[in-house]
C-alpha cells in the first residue's frame, strides 16, 4: 500500500471509529501521522469495531425481539365444570430477555359439545398453567353455539415477570355460572390450522 492510499485508508478507520465511540466502542489503538502501523494494531482495531457493530445487529433494543409459533392441534378434555379444567399443554417457547414482555396469540377454532346450567364456556390460554396477571387472554364458546363445527376465535393479551428459560403454553376451560360442559375442543376437525404466535417484545 502506498503512502497516498495508506493516509485515505487511515482516515476512514477513524471516522468509523469516531462513529462508534458515541456507543461506547473502545477502539484499542490510535495512531497519529508518520507513525508505522502494525498490522496486529490495525487488527485489533477492526475485531474492537465488528464485535460492536455484531452486538447491535444480533440485539434490538426495543420492539420484536423473537417470535415463535407454536402449532395446535386437535386437544380436547371430556367434561369441566366452573372452575378451569386443563385441556392440553400447547407448547413450548424460550424467553431470552430478562426485562422483556410476551404476548400471546392464539387463532383458531374452539368446540363445546353441550352445556348445562350455562351459558358460555370460556377458554383460556396460560403460561407455565399460570393465568396472566395483566388483563386476560380469554375466549369465549356461547351456549347457543355449541356443538356444531365450532366457532373462530382469537385470545390475546401479555405475561409479564417470566424469568429467562423455557416456558409452556397451556389452555384451560371452565363452564360459566355454576354450569359444567363436555368435549371442549380445540381445533375441532383435526384440520391444522389453529396456533399460538409467541412474540418477545422490549
């Protein structure tokens, strides 16, 4: 490398490297005009840059952080009354954040085979079989549209506090009123075309 390419190739160094420092980058060594560069310390430089720009892209700070589907199929329990009775665990996804929220989605089809002395069933999605703490993310079956086919219904709503780790996602019904129910379903049919969309959100 020549003398007049060597100094372009220099300045461009640098004003990456001023860029970065507004990031709080250490840029391990500096060098000032006429000093030979080594090619350890010019290494070093761009390893201090690309581990710098590497952590932003691979980390947002804010917004989606990951998203995970997780498949429903045709899960059903024979009889609940009105308090909730399990129906299945769903799935699993992995929390990576410690100060992020999840949110859960459910989209699908629910069943009710019958009901008596209610007039609704309602289904409810819960992580590590604990309901959310902040709102709820319920769906609810009336008494006149049970049996059938089913009906379409969405749950949505977020869990807060969750440690890092893996968590499962379950869901529940119960009989409202002082009624009970049988054969809740989802995805009544087997069709595949019911999930749960777990997203990761700072």
């Amino acid at each position: 490398m020549n003398g007049k390419n060597l100094k372009y190739f220099v300045l461009g160094v640098s004003i990456v490297a001023a860029g970065l420092s507004a990031l709080a980058v250490t840029i391990p060594n500096s060098f000032s005009a006429g000093q030979v560069i080594s090619a350890a310390a010019l290494n070093a430089n761009f390893t201090a840059l690309k581990t710098a720009v590497d952590t932003l892209e691979a980390k947002p700070t804010t917004g989606l952080l990951r998203s995970t589907a997780i498949p429903v199929s045709c899960e059903t329990v024979a009889a609940f009354t009105n308090t909730y009775t399990k129906i299945a665990d769903l799935g699993t996804f992995n929390k990576q954040d410690a100060n992020s929220t999840i949110e859960l989605t459910f989209t699908g089809r629910l069943y009710v085979q019958s009901l008596t002395s209610s007039n609704g069933a309602i289904f409810e999605l819960r992580v590590d079989n604990n309901p959310t703490a902040t709102g709820r993310i319920r769906a609810l079956v009336l008494s006149n549209e049970v049996g059938g086919t089913g009906v379409n219904a969405t749950m949505n709503g977020v869990v807060t506090g969750l440690p890092t780790g893996t968590h499962t996602v379950s869901i529940w019904v119960r009989a409202a009123n002082n009624g009970s129910g049988t054969e809740a379903f989802t995805d009544p049919g087997c069709f595949g075309t019911a999930q749960v969309l777990v997203k990761e959100m700072r």
